[in-house]
C-alpha cells in the first residue's frame, strides 16, 4: 500500500509541476504495477535495462542532427577549434566516468537510490530540471563557458 501512495504522491507533484515526463513515466508504472503477473516480470527487467535503454533513446536523439545533415563533421572540426569545444569534451569525459561511479554506487548501495530519486524529484519538479543523466555533462559545459564568457564561434 505505501508503494501506491508513494507513486500516487509523485504523480500529485509531478501534476502540480506540470512536468510532463514524470506524469508519464509514473502513469506508465502505476499501470504496470495494476497488473502483477505483468509487474512481476517487467519491473525486474527495466529496473536492470531501463537506464540503459534511456541513454540508448537519448543517444539517438542526439545523432539524428548528424543523420539529418543538419550537423556536419566541419562543424565539429570548428567546435574543437574553441575553448568550448574541448570543455565540452573534456565535460562529456568527465560525465560518462563520474557515471560509471555512479551505477556502481547504485549496485553496491541500493538505499541510495531514495535520496536520488526525492532529488531528482525536487530538482524536475521544482527547479524545472530534466531528469537525464548524459544532459548533464552539456549542463556543466554550459556553466562553465558562460563562467568563462567563452564560445563555440
């Protein structure tokens, strides 16, 4: 029963966030746990693979610029040109290992996963952020550039 609440609450904030994402994502659980034969069998699977079909989702979301050609691979030699450019690659670097860190952290130390998830609560609903890892590293790359007054041109 508190795992309904539990859910029920995220929903309720999610709603009154107005953060379509988690709206989703919590309807799209509430609806797999109102069926357990099916819960019993795709909670274990998502909870092993969801994290890695998500990057795999974001990863193609990423490199459709490139197959549109809206991206180019002359664009790419300007990026890395600039300053911004080689933040930007020393941020992606610095982000795929502080994940690696990250999901052995998870494994090793499961109760973990309740702060992270009331963070990444707070931080989506609340300070309108987006709950997706491999953005994080385009953030911080962000920060620093504006910090630096630097750009990609």
């Amino acid at each position: 029963m508190e795992s309904w609440l539990f859910l029920l609450a995220i929903l309720g904030i999610a709603f009154v966030g107005r953060n379509n994402s988690l709206l989703i994502a919590t309807f799209i659980v509430l609806g797999i746990k109102v069926l357990p034969p099916l819960s019993s069998k795709l909670f274990p699977l998502i909870q092993s693979k969801g994290i890695n079909w998500g990057v795999t989702l974001i990863s193609i979301a990423i490199l459709i610029p490139i197959a549109t050609g809206k991206i180019r691979f002359i664009d790419l030699l300007h990026a890395m040109k600039t300053p911004a450019g080689w933040i930007a690659v020393g941020c992606g670097i610095a982000v795929a290992i502080l994940s690696r860190h990250g999901v052995n952290l998870l494994t090793d130390t499961p109760q973990v996963t309740v702060a992270l998830v009331l963070g990444t609560i707070i931080g989506v609903v609340f300070l309108k952020g987006v709950a997706a890892g491999p953005i994080i590293a385009a953030g911080i790359t962000y920060y620093i550039v504006t910090f630096l007054h630097l750009g990609f041109t």
